[in-house]
C-alpha cells in the first residue's frame, strides 16, 4: 500500500493477522507469530527496519516479530532483573506495566515502566537494557525541571513514547504533573515541555474541549490525560484525549489545534468533516508520508485526511482474515503502527492479535473470499 494513496477508496486493501489470535501466554515453539499468543497485546511499534514489536500488557513482555512471520521474545523473562542497568534483555523483566515503546533511526528500542516512573533502552549493538530516564532501581517519582537531564534524574509517570527521529527527540507523556515533553536519550539532553502547564486540573478537559488557537502550554491536561502520541515531519505534535471529552489534538510552534472529535463520544460516521464527527477514547494515532492521520479507538479506525475531511476505514462486520477492509469489522481499540511500506497495523486487545492492512499479497488467494 503506497503512503500516498487514499486508503479508503483501494478495493485491493484486505486485513490479515500477523501475531497472535488466541487467549495464553505459549509462544509457537516454531516461532510462528499467528500461532502463538496473547493475553494483552496492547502496545505496538514497527521500526525503521519492518519489524513489528508487541507489548503482551497483562504480561509486561515485549515480543519482536520479522518480516517473514517469526516472532521471538525481547523481554519476557518473569524471574529477571529489574533494578540494573547493563542488563542482557533475556535476563530482564520490566518493572511494573509498560505503557510506551517506539524506536530510535539506529534500532535501539525505548520502552516505559509508569509506575516505576523510568523510561528505559533496549541496545541494538548488544541487547542489553539502560535506564535513560528516571532514577534505579525504580519506584522513586519526583519532577524534573525544563532545561535539566533525566539522566539519574526524577520523573513521574512517563507514558507513552514516540521518537523523531529526524531531531532524535523522544517525546512523552508525563502523568504525574499532566505535561507534554521530549528530551534526545542519545546525548541525555535536558527536557523540554511543550504542552501543560505542569498542574493537572481537569476543568479545562472537561467543559471547554475546544481550544483552538490557545498556547499549548497554558492548557492543564489533567482530564485529558494526552496520549497517545505521533510526531509528523513538521513537528506538528497529535495526541488523542482518553477523557470524556474525546478529541485529537495537534500542538505547532506552541499553539494547540482540534483536528478531529467534537468532545462528545461516540463511534461517528463517514465522508465528513473530522471536527464534526464524535470518536471514543483514542488508543492509537500515527501518520503517513501523505499527511494522513489515523486514529484507534474503541470501536473504529478513522482516518482524516489533509483536507479535513475523515471516513471510518470499514463499516462492516466481519471478523475473519483476507475480507476486502471494507468488509471488515472496524478493527481498532488498541495501539497503532505504519511501516514504511504504508502498511498499517492495529492490535486488538480482545481478539488477543495484531493485524496488518495492506495490498492482497497478505494473503494467499486460496485464501481470499
């Protein structure tokens, strides 16, 4: 599927498991990704080198799977470290639910522990875990100010993760004091905010969603609670409120914009204008090299164009692989992910899988309908 091509109107998209599809914790001793599975599989990210990472939630494990369909563990080791650095990952475990995972240009894999309040690396050159912000060996939460690294240095409650890597910046959501911001882990750089004002009153998030046009660092995002995150090439920052009052937002050069939701929630419908059509609690949000954004959530995945307009991606009811997207089930609920391909992947908590929606070569035609 070519990034540049309206994904609603190609009659050759379909949607196929890639990982996963059954209730358990047994990884195929074949390492086969759609025979093995799943409690949670929530969290999702596709590097710069088309692999898929999955976050098993309930379990707190980070699985790695290929571009031919073998899946392998990360982490997944329930008897391992969690208080060090230097590591191997085969020997570690994560402290407490993991609620972030993005990638860096070179493979180095970050991940959250929220409520060990770190944010920490998985090497590529020799798979061992670092701790790149946040205090060892964890449970320890404070606030660092703008203009001083994490590195050893306190944090409250990073979820959520997304890495640009044109400016090397990791950006996240600090749940303890309700701010957006970023640091570079690769030179552990001082932090930044970008969005919050650093109190989490609800107010704001509750009874006025709509703040269009407002410096994005004098809203409280406490009933937003901004996730999840996505960067575009301009540096234009999207995250979606989990708060009754479900939007997506998108903050540039310090002003905050509503570019789709109407803080009512609701499934929404098709060919209309992203402002004016409801979404539930967003659980995923990613973009294309075309300018679209896609959003998960409850019981839809939405796509707004760069026009403003938006379309659920399918409006049917079928739950098996290789239907045409359209005849599918709206797919979402869960994290986002886009390779480089344009293909896009969505977990499905309760199905306990990810899939892919790409071209017709995901399926064998035997196996198409």
């Amino acid at each position: 599927m070519s990034p540049s091509r309206l994904p609603t109107m190609e009659t050759s998209l379909r949607i196929a498991t890639v990982a996963g599809g059954s209730f358990g914790s047994t990884i195929d001793p074949m390492g086969r990704a759609t025979s093995s599975q799943f409690y949670q599989p929530n969290v999702i990210h596709v590097d710069s080198f088309s692999n898929l990472y999955v976050v098993d939630v309930a379990m707190g494990y980070i699985f790695k799977v290929t571009s031919d369909g073998q899946i392998s563990p990360v982490i997944n080791n329930a008897t391992g470290v969690t208080c060090c650095d230097n590591v191997p990952a085969s020997m570690s475990r994560p402290n407490r639910r993991i609620t972030g995972l993005t990638s860096d240009r070179w493979g180095n894999l970050y991940f959250t522990e929220r409520l060990a309040h770190r944010i920490r690396t998985v090497l590529a050159s020799n798979n061992t875990v670092w701790t790149v912000a946040g205090v060892n060996p964890g449970e320890v939460a404070g606030i660092t100010d703008d203009g001083y690294s994490l590195h050893n240095n306190f944090i409250d409650g990073p979820q959520n993760l997304f890495m640009d890597t044109s400016s090397d910046r990791l950006y996240y959501y600090e749940f303890g004091w309700c701010l957006l911001r970023y640091f570079s882990p690769l030179t552990n750089g001082p932090v930044y905010s970008v969005a919050g004002t650093g109190g989490c009153d609800t107010y704001f998030a509750l009874y006025q969603f709509d703040f269009t046009g407002i410096s994005a660092k004098t809203i409280a995002l406490g009933g937003l609670q901004a996730l999840p995150l996505y960067v575009d090439s301009a540096g234009g920052i999207y995250f979606g409120s989990i708060s009754a009052a479900a939007a997506v937002y998108r903050v540039f050069n310090d002003t905050i914009v509503r570019i789709a939701g109407t803080g009512t929630s609701g499934t929404g419908t098709s060919n209309v204008q992203a402002t004016s059509t409801s979404i539930r609690a967003t659980t995923g949000i990613v973009g294309d090299t075309a300018g679209n954004i896609y959003v998960s959530y409850a019981g839809g995945l939405r796509v707004v164009f760069p026009d403003g307009q938006s379309t659920l991606m399918s409006s049917g009811s079928s739950s098996i692989d290789c239907v045409p997207l359209q005849q599918a089930g709206n797919p979402g609920g869960g994290g986002i992910a886009i390779d480089t391909a344009g293909n896009l992947y969505v977990s499905e908590p309760s199905r306990f899988r990810v899939r892919v929606i790409g071209d017709s070569q995901y399926c064998a035609p035997s196996a198409a309908p």
